[in-house]
C-alpha cells in the first residue's frame, strides 16, 4: 500500500509541476511540493480533482485575479490559493 501510495504521490507532483503555463507550474507545483508529504488518500483524491481544473481558472484564482467559484472552493483549493498568496504577498480578493 505505502508503494502504491509513493507512487500515486510522485505521478500527482509530475502532474502538479508539469500543467502546460510556466506560471501555474510554478504556484501548483509549489503548493503541492510543500503539502503533499502530509496529505492523506481524501485529499489526495480532492488534488487530482483541483489538477483536473484548467490552467487558466486556476492561474486566475490563485493570484487574486478572480475569486474562486463556489462550486469549485473545495478545502483544498482554498488551502492552494491561501498558500500561493502568502508566497507572493497577494492580499485582494479578484
């Protein structure tokens, strides 16, 4: 079980730090490179629904730039967008 989860770990870190936009590599992956040693198998089910969402939603919510939408503000993503704010200093709401 630890190596199925190890190995869940390392294809869900690829994923996080390889989405396609330098920038949302950067604030996903760094989120996940920090969290995901303490993440159990419910939140690593809620990162891949959170790796599921398009860079560019993601990228927006992240920095502020739009706030995040009800029905996509799991505990997580609100986690990953308190996280990448802090990082960068951002303090607005979209």
């Amino acid at each position: 079980m630890t190596d199925t989860l190890d190995a869940r770990r390392r294809r869900l870190l690829f994923r996080a730090r390889h989405r396609g936009t330098h920038e949302t590599d950067l604030l996903v992956g760094g989120f996940v490179g920090a969290a995901i040693g303490a993440m159990d198998e419910a939140e690593l089910d809620a990162l891949e629904a959170v790796l599921d969402l398009p860079d560019v939603d993601l990228f927006d919510w992240l920095t502020g730039r739009r706030p995040v939408p009800d029905e996509a503000a799991s505990p997580l993503l609100r986690r990953m967008v308190a996280w990448s704010r802090a990082q960068s200093g951002i303090t607005r709401d979209g």
